[in-house]
C-alpha cells in the first residue's frame, strides 16, 4: 500500500511526460515501414522485472491509447520497482519508436506543462553500470503542482539508438531525429523528506546492464557477442 500511494504522483508525471506530442506524433511513419523498428520493439518484451536488488513491484502499467498515438510510441514498458533500503519506489519508462517523435518532448517542457514547477537547470550526470560502462542522462527536479501535496519529484532521462549506449545531448532532436528507431528511458521517483544518497542513480547502476542485455539485440549491426 506505501508504494502504491507513494507512487501516484510519479504515474501521472510520467503519464504527462509520454502524452505530449500531438504535431511531432504525425511524423510517425514519415519514413516508411522499418524492419529495425519492428524488431526495437519486440526488444521490449525482453526487459526484465528485477535489476540486482531492484524488483517490480506489482504489474506493469500500460500508457492510454492517447498518449501512445500522439507520442508516436509503438513499444514500451512502465514499472514501478522497489529497492534495497526502502528509498521509496521509482517509476521506470522506456519507449520505442521512430527518432521524429521520441526524441523531442524532454521533462523540463512537458512536466512544467503540466503545471510542475521545475527546481533549478538540469544537469548531465554520469552513471557508471554494473558491467563498467558509463552512460549520460540529465537530471532535474520539479515540485509538485497543486493536488499533487507539496512534495518533489527527480527525472532522469536519455535516449539510445542501438539499445546499448545512452546519452542525453543537448538538442536530442538533431542527434535522433532521423533515427528509424529511437529509445527513450525515464526513471521518475518522489523525494523522501532528509534523505540522503542517490536512489535513482543505485538503480540505473543495476538497470542498464540488462537494459543492454534485452534492446541491443534489436541492434542489426551489433556484432555476435557484444
């Protein structure tokens, strides 16, 4: 019961997050049919329900018709999952799709668009994984609008073409946008009053080397074995 209600404001957050998109939704199939985003998005049934000492806790939650439609999302997957120490639970998304429209609509414009309050820039931040690889995601935090309680949210987020490196640059629109698939990750997690360490960071750790495990074998010019 604390995960699900602590959890409520990070669903609608993330709900904003993949709903916005109407006019880059219409550039969906701007390049015709793709096999490499066909088999992206098979990939996304490969992503596991436990990273390390992180496991889901309770069953996925799918976006609405809507927002799959106008964010030009052909594939994803929303989980909300629980870790060592009781840092309170977090909010993994991951979406598919073509490079148009899942690489614009960062949390900084659709959070605030949907009445959050962004708290100081974004930074880029560095997350080392468990298997030694060092991957770019920006990081922010918004305060939560009215009906929402008065308390914080953090995002993380970056973007990967090949499901093996993630990178967040600062115009992801011109380093994606002609991509023929295109992954987007978002982990989203409510501040806990006076705590300390790093949460979402201890869970990317964890999380992308079986993120690489599951996606990057949608990676037609990956090589065998790597």
């Amino acid at each position: 019961m604390k995960a699900a209600l602590a959890a409520g404001p990070v669903v609608a957050a993330v709900a904003a997050v993949a709903a916005a998109g109407v006019f880059h939704g219409r550039l969906t199939d701007r390049w015709g049919s793709s096999g490499q985003l066909e088999a992206a998005v098979a990939a996304m049934d490969r992503v596991p329900d436990r990273f390390g000492e992180w496991a889901a806790a309770g069953e996925d939650r799918p976006l609405d018709d809507d927002a799959l439609r106008v964010g030009g999302i052909r594939g994803h997957v929303q989980r909300t999952f629980t870790g060592p120490g009781d840092p309170g639970p977090l909010t993994l998304l991951v979406v598919c799709g073509r490079g148009g429209p899942i690489s614009v609509h960062t949390p900084d414009v659709c959070f605030t668009g949907a009445g959050f309050r962004q708290l100081g820039r974004e930074q880029a931040v560095k997350v080392r994984g468990a298997d030694g690889r060092e991957d770019t995601f920006k990081a922010a935090r918004f305060a939560e609008p009215a009906g929402f309680g008065r308390g914080e949210q953090e995002v993380y987020w970056a973007w990967s073409a090949d499901g093996r490196t993630w990178d967040a640059p600062d115009n992801p629109r011109l380093a994606f946008a002609r991509k023929k698939a295109l992954y987007k990750l978002y982990v989203v997690r409510r501040l806990v009053p006076g705590e300390t360490g790093k949460p979402s960071e201890a869970f990317l750790g964890q999380a992308l080397p079986g993120l690489r495990a599951a996606l990057a074998a949608a990676d037609p010019d990956r090589a065998p074995g790597g």
